[in-house]
C-alpha cells in the first residue's frame, strides 16, 4: 500500500530525492507476490507510467538491483516505451540476478513485437488471490 500511495501522491517540490516511499517500491520489486498483485493495481488504476519513474527513483536511490531494473522494464513497456524497457531489461540481465527472470521476457516480448497491453490481458484473469502466490487457496475453491 505505500508504494501505491507513493504512486498516486507523486514527487515532492525536490523530485523523487528522500521521498520515503521509494523504499517501498525496492520492497515491492524484490517479492513477485508483491510485485505482480501492484502491477496489477497500477494497471487498474491508469498509474502505470507514474509507477515507471518512481522504480527509476528507486534505483537511483539503492545500489543497482536487477528486481527493480526488471520491474522497470515491465512498466515502460507497459506504457509503450520499449527502448526505455530494453534498456532496462538489458541492465537487470547484466547484474545476472537468477530471480530476475522477468526481464528476460520483457526483453522478448519487445524484441517480437508484442503490443504493451499483453502483460494487462494475460493477467487480467488470474485471481489476485494467485498472484499473491495462494495457488493453493484457489485449488480448494476450484474443487
């Protein structure tokens, strides 16, 4: 939730410089059961590109993360940026960070052509329940 509020608040008078919640965002980018629940919200809530800037904050206030650097890559890409996103993709892969897979597939996924509304639509029917990683919990309701 501090992240999504950093999101919609925006920068202060000084930019992104010692906004608190940019701290929020390095924690949301380092779990995907966070992660992909807030991509989730930021799509719903038109706050994708908003998000794209303050995870540029993010990494330009902690030392080069390839979680943050993957996320980025995902959210420009999102917002139809796609050199913005390979640039960022190619970054996270560089760090060579076994976890940050996503940016190898935003890396294709630009590199072929798919249109930035792909990760919204493939996501759009997983239940938020799956995302925060309760595969669980949804099969018992499926059964």
């Amino acid at each position: 939730d501090a992240a999504m509020d950093a999101v919609r608040t925006g920068p202060g008078s000084d930019g992104w410089a010692g906004f608190p919640q940019v701290e929020a965002m390095f924690t949301v980018a380092q779990n995907v059961h966070a992660r992909d629940p807030f991509v989730r919200r930021l799509t719903d809530e038109g706050q994708v590109e908003a998000a794209a800037h303050l995870v540029l904050a993010a990494i330009q206030h902690y030392e080069p993360s390839a979680m943050l650097y993957a996320l980025a890559a995902l959210l420009f890409w999102m917002t139809g940026q796609g050199a913005q996103a390979i640039n960022c993709a190619e970054r996270a892969q560089k760090l060579g960070d076994p976890h940050a897979s996503l940016a190898d597939l935003v890396d294709q996924a630009v590199r072929v052509g798919l249109p930035p509304s792909t990760w919204a639509q493939v996501s759009l029917d997983i239940p938020m329940g799956v995302l925060r990683g309760g595969l669980q919990d949804v099969a018992e309701q499926n059964a």
